[in-house]
C-alpha cells in the first residue's frame, strides 16, 4: 500500500525506511527550500529577459530556447549558492549532515503543449531512476520553482512500486553515459537520439498520484519509484529542481528499495557529495556497485568543463 505523508515529524532514518516501502512525502516549503526556489527564479528571469520564463517557449525558437538552457541550466547547478541551500534543506528536514550525501541541484523545465520535450527540455516517460544506475538506496528530492497544477506536475505510477516492467535498462552503462552521451543534451532540440532506458511492455499508467505542492515544497520519493514527466497542457512551462541524495550507512550496507527489474551497470555514487564538506563517498563503498569491471577509458564522473 502506498500512501503520502505531510509534514511527518519522524527520524531521517524512519523517513528512508519508509521511502524504501514506496511511500511518498510532502514537506512544507522551508526557508532553504523557499530561498532555493527564489534564487533560480532570479537566474530563470535574467536568462529569458526580457520574457516571462514560464511564457518564453511562446517568443521564442526551439533553437533560442535551447540556447538559453544551455547556459542557465549549468550555472545553476554548479552555482556555489544551490549547494549552500542544499545543505540548508537537508539540516531543516533532519538528515544527519555527516552522514547524508547529496548530487548536485538540476533546474529541470517541462514545457506546455509539445513545444520541446527533448535535450535540455527532456520529458520523461515512465521510469525508474534505478534503470539510470541510481543506487537503490537514492532519494529524490523534487521542488516546484514556479506554482505548479495537475496539469504539469510529476505522476506517480503506483502499479509498478511491486511489480516489474522489462525495460531497456540492460543496455545502460552509466559511464558510458558519461562519456557519449550527456554532454550532447543542448543539441538535442527536435528530436533525443540519446539511448536511455524505456519500458519494453505496455504499462498502465493508472491508478497514478499527481502530488500538487506549493512553490518550494519538496516532495521526497525512492529512486525506485516509477514516475514520469505528466504531459503538460497547462499553457506554461513548468520550472522545478530535483537533486537526491543517500545516506553512507544505508550505502555500507547495500539497504534500499528492492530492485525488482533494473539491469544497468555503473554507478552514480561518485557524483555525491558529503552534506558536511563537500567530500565524495569512499571508494571502498562504491566498489561493490561495480558489478561489472571498469574500463580504463570510462568516464566514472561527468565534467561538464571536459573538452
């Protein structure tokens, strides 16, 4: 049984146990949270000036809109300032500081009526993180930055939190990934060519859960959870941030959702960072996750400066 919970007042830890079952939460905008939010608003505007964000897909090309992504989206998310409210979010919400590991922010957009859904502008089908070699014990943390409706929010398929899809996810190397293919997304405008994992059966999408927070509220769900990008007819475009984290205990362990169908290799753990100093996992603990050997040439953390 899934079922949501508001502003819980529970331990981190009882929050992952409980994320790792395929229950959802839904915390009230914190003042990190809120300044967050308000931070990207700001580069969002000085970006697409001078048009409203949530209305430029409507001014401008697919190739200008994908330019300004091109730059808004990284300087965002290497910007000192998101990792800074990052840290805030988690101390407000309880996570142990030193022992919880965050990725970086991304600033996603979702636009409305088919205008771009590709490259930087990506819309997710159906998924699982995990199918992207996210360790079953990741935690997403997603934030709206603009008000959002069921119309263009996320949707939770809860079919699929005991049952198993075939997907694609056997063919996904997450270093491979790296090295091909993540650097490409600002040139992908009409059309992705990018492989990435998709079901291979049909799925029925219902009975799906739209959770419809305010501007900076987080709502928290397991890297195992199937999701997917609602197709957005709401006349705007949807801004929101996502980062994840995991907590090093559950990592030591190997504790998390079950996997029921995910068959990647590679990992995404080196990408995190410690809540405290900003540290990367030991490679003791990520050695594990390597079920397959690691070629000389693999890319094992992205670079965007990388030429």
């Amino acid at each position: 049984m899934n079922s949501v919970f508001f502003d819980s007042p529970i331990s981190d830890e009882q929050r992952r146990n409980l994320l790792y079952q395929g229950q959802l939460f839904v915390q009230s905008p914190t003042p990190s949270s809120k300044a967050l939010v308000e931070f990207a608003q700001q580069l969002s505007v000085e970006a697409f000036a001078p048009h409203d964000p949530k209305l430029a897909q409507f001014a401008l090309s697919q190739e200008e809109y994908a330019a300004v992504l091109a730059k808004l989206k990284p300087k965002f998310i290497h910007h000192p300032t998101s990792k800074e409210l990052i840290q805030g979010i988690l101390k407000e919400l309880g996570c142990e500081l030193n022992k919880t590991f965050f990725d970086v922010p991304r600033l996603r957009t979702a636009t409305s009526d088919n205008y771009l859904t590709s490259g930087l502008a990506y819309a997710f089908h159906p998924h699982r993180d995990t199918w992207y070699s996210a360790p079953q014990c990741q935690i997403n943390w997603w934030l709206p930055v603009y008000e959002i409706v069921p119309e263009n929010c996320m949707a939770f398929h809860l079919k699929y939190w005991d049952n198993p899809v075939k997907n694609g996810s056997r063919d996904y190397n997450y270093y491979r990934w790296n090295k091909e293919s993540r650097a490409a997304a600002a040139t992908q405008i009409k059309t992705d060519t990018r492989k990435q994992p998709q079901a291979e059966e049909p799925m029925e999408l219902d009975p799906q859960i739209r959770l419809v927070c305010p501007v900076g509220g987080i709502i928290l769900f397991a890297g195992a959870h199937m999701h997917s990008t609602v197709p957005n007819d709401s006349g705007y475009t949807r801004f929101s941030i996502d980062f994840r984290t995991v907590n090093v205990d559950d990592v030591s362990s190997m504790k998390g959702a079950p996997n029921l169908d995910s068959a990647c290799t590679g990992t995404s753990l080196r990408d995190f960072l410690r809540a405290t100093d900003l540290t990367r996992l030991a490679n003791d603990l990520i050695a594990p996750y390597d079920t397959e050997p690691v070629g000389e040439d693999a890319v094992l953390v992205f670079d965007s400066e990388r030429k």
